[in-house]
C-alpha cells in the first residue's frame, strides 16, 4: 500500500507575468506559447485569463509594469516540473507561480464571480453611505463651529459696549 498520490492528473494553476518590453499583441503570444508548452507535454487547459497591463508591487528585473495571464490545467507531475524549467528559463517571463487547486467546475467558478460582484455592490453602498455621513459630520460641525464663532463676536460686541459705557461714565466722572 502505497501511500502517495496517485498519478493521474491533477488540477494545477499557473499565474505568470510578461515583461512590459512587449505590447500587448506581443504578450498575448507569449501566454499561448507558455498554453502550447502545457498541451505539448500532455497538459489538458481547462481555464484561462488574460488580466492585462498592471503596476508591480516592486520593480521587477528593472520592469515597474507587466502583462499577468492566470491558466488552470490538469497535468502529470512531470508536466509541472518541466512547465517551471521552461518559465524559469524563459527571458519573457518575469515571475510565475504554480499551485495545485481543487478542480471548479464552470457553474462553480460563475457562482463565485456572483458572489464577489454583490460583495463589491455591498461595499460600494457602504461607502456611500458611510461619505455621506462623513459629509453632514463636516457640515453640522461647520455649521457649529459658526454658530460658536457667531455668539462669541456677539459676545465681543457685547464687553465692548459695556468697555465704552464704563470708559464714558469715568469721563463723567474727571
């Protein structure tokens, strides 16, 4: 008994990014040819994205931008191993990463996106509401702090007659 995985395929992901030296055209070829390298060496695409120019976290082999593209498979482990070897050699690849993942169905993957589009709709309204508040916060205590500013000059006028009727009355007085 044996206790290690079988050796069927499993379900893998790979996120890659491309240099920014290429257009975009020029990176959407790179990312087939890293799908061809998967199918070459018995690898089976069940999924892919391609997310587009986006900034970096850090610059990255003097890039401060890259094309990021994200392809879930099924493949052997010897697939995988030969997948890193390539990417890693690879002058067009900035970074990649592979991870094994449990294997999502179509209508698993679109109940997720759901999911996440009505938790950004949630968030959105909060915010809304959370900077209208924030809004009439500023305006009551703007609205105070005139009120505040109001009676103390009234205040003012009011030592200020009072000054000028003491300082008339000693006057009188001289």
């Amino acid at each position: 008994m044996s206790k290690s995985k079988a050796s069927g395929p499993s379900s893998y992901e790979v996120l890659f990014i491309v240099a920014n030296n290429y257009t975009e055209e020029e990176a959407k070829t790179i990312v087939s040819k890293v799908e061809a390298i998967i199918s070459e060496n018995g690898g089976n695409i069940t999924y892919r994205e391609f997310w587009g120019k986006k900034k970096l976290a850090y610059v990255i082999k003097q890039n401060h931008y890259g094309y990021y593209s994200l392809c879930e498979f099924n493949a052997k482990r010897e697939t995988i191993a030969k997948l890193d070897r390539t990417l890693r050699l690879s002058h067009e690849v900035l970074r990649h990463q592979i991870i094994s993942i449990k294997a999502v169905s179509d209508e698993e993957r679109a109940k997720i996106k759901e999911k996440q589009e009505q938790s950004a709709v949630k968030n959105e309204k909060k915010e809304e509401k959370t900077g209208k508040e924030k809004f009439q916060k500023v305006m009551t205590s703007k609205n105070e702090k005139t009120e505040k500013n109001d009676s103390n000059k009234a205040d003012l006028k009011d030592l200020d007659e009072k000054l000028e009727g003491i300082l008339n009355n000693t006057q009188d007085l001289l």
